[in-house]
C-alpha cells in the first residue's frame, strides 16, 4: 500500500469501487501506471484526496468520500483539489478523472469531458 510507488485511491470504507466508480482503476490503466486502494473511516472526498497524494511517492492521490471523488496533487490545499466530481457521474467521466491521474504525473495534457468543466 504506502511506499508503493504508484497513484493513492483512498475511500470511505463503505464505498465499493465497482461498477462505475471501477473505471477510475481502468483509466490510470489504460495510461500505464499503477494504483493501490486503501480504505478509511474519513468521509471527506477532499481529505481522503489529500492523504492519497500525499501519502503517494507519485505526489498523485483521489479520494473517493461520501460527497464526491476528487483529483488531488501534493503541492495543492487540502480543500482545493484538482478535480472534484459527484458520485452519480458518468462512468467516462470517471474513466478520465482515472486518466488525468496518471497524466499529471507524465506531464501530458489532461482529457477534458465533452461539455465538461
């Protein structure tokens, strides 16, 4: 888990990461870097985003909590992630928040959904 090298997914233990919640795993897949899951009593999308990345020798970590997912960066405020998303998202969206991840840490342009923020 810690002191792997590879992106931090952190949720509220409650929280299965399955069905579309699953694709966040495909998509830093699918760019070609490795993820480890950890659950945690925090809630908080934002803190468990923080933790992730800054718990992450990649410096890259989403939270996944009970008011959304969210994209976070080691070098950035607790409470101001990258990217925050709601739970009832689009399975792509979740998909690319997943390829976003692995981006940041390549240094290539993010994929922004169609119609996107």
């Amino acid at each position: 888990m810690e002191g792997k090298l590879a992106i931090n997914i952190y949720h509220f233990y409650s929280l299965e990461i399955t069905g579309g919640l699953e694709e966040i795993l495909f998509g830093i897949e699918e760019e070609g870097l490795p993820w480890s899951v950890t659950a945690s009593e925090e809630k908080d999308s934002k803190v468990l985003g923080n933790i992730a990345s800054q718990t992450s020798k990649l410096g890259v970590g989403i939270g996944i909590g009970v008011d959304g997912v969210t994209l976070h960066h080691d070098k950035l405020e607790k409470y101001k992630p990258l990217f925050t998303y709601s739970l009832s998202s689009a399975r792509e969206i979740f998909r690319m928040l997943g390829m976003n991840g692995a981006r940041l840490i390549k240094g290539e342009p993010f994929v922004i959904p169609k119609g996107g923020k």
